[in-house]
C-alpha cells in the first residue's frame, strides 16, 4: 500500500517547515515518544491556532507530519530567511541537549550529535555565528521551563505571537 501524503494543514508553508526541521531533529535517535508528539502538537497548534475549535483540528493536521521522518536534507533548502536558519539551528541544539531518557544514558548520543553536525553543515554558518546561536540555546537551556514549551516560545517569537 502506498504511503499517502496527508492533505496540507492549515498553517504557513514556513511554519510547516520550521515544524518539520524540529520533529526531524527530534527523531534523529530513531525514537519519538507519543508523550513527545503530543506535547509538541499540544504547543504547536496552540500557537499557530486562533480559538479551541481551530487549535483541536490543527492539532489532528498536524499529528501526521510531526510523525514522517522528513531527512534535513528536503527539509534545510526551503528556509528562507536568515532568521529561520538560525531559529532551526537554536531549536535543533535544543532538542539534542534535551533528550537523555533516562538518567544512565548520555544527554547527546551518536545519532544526535551526527544528526546536529548534518544540521550545521546544511546551513552552511560560520563557526562563530554557530558558536553565538549554541550559547544562546545553552542560556535558554538553564531556564526551569521544558524543551516543547522552549521551542514553542521561540517560535512563538519567531512568528510574533
């Protein structure tokens, strides 16, 4: 049976791909948790939704392109702005430095670190703009809040909600 693309969802094609890049970052060590996608459809839709009934509805939209494992390279050429690609390298430094499961494993394992490296080469930065864009991911880190609600928050700014 052939692997059917869901209908597109209702948000922009930017905010799609912002999405995408962060669930792809997400599934580099071959793992995404359902607690994990829904916190992220729970936090995405909200803030690409303008009431409940929208926000439920694009919570379903979304569910099925937060589940592909779309490779950074499909994903990386469509960002637009200098501001996306720096959003997307924030978020991706995020979402490896957060994701040890359980306190025995290491907090970026070798599919993460080799994930992130594919990231910073695709984006193609300067050394010290990546190193500027870590430190500000690393500050974000030290806050109380979670890494959905973190990514959320920077998208939120990034769209100006």
């Amino acid at each position: 049976m052939p692997l059917q693309t869901p209908p597109p969802p209702s948000i922009s094609p930017s905010q799609m791909n912002l999405l995408r890049v962060v669930a792809a970052m997400a599934w580099a060590d071959g793992n995404l948790a359902e607690e994990e996608v829904d916190v992220m459809l729970d936090s995405f839709s909200g803030l690409f939704a303008a009431d409940a009934p929208q926000k439920e509805e694009l919570r379903k939209e979304l569910r099925d392109y937060v589940m592909q494992n779309i490779p950074l390279e499909e994903l990386i050429p469509k960002l637009q702005t200098i501001e996306e690609r720096e959003l997307v390298l924030r978020l991706g430094y995020a979402v490896i430095n957060s994701s040890a499961r359980t306190p025995d494993e290491e907090l970026v394992n070798a599919e993460e670190a080799e994930a992130y490296q594919r990231l910073v080469n695709l984006l193609g930065f300067a050394p010290e703009t990546v190193k500027r864009v870590e430190e500000e991911a690393i500050a974000d880190l030290s806050q109380s809040e979670g890494l959905i609600e973190r990514l959320t928050r920077h998208l939120g700014d990034f769209i100006g909600h």
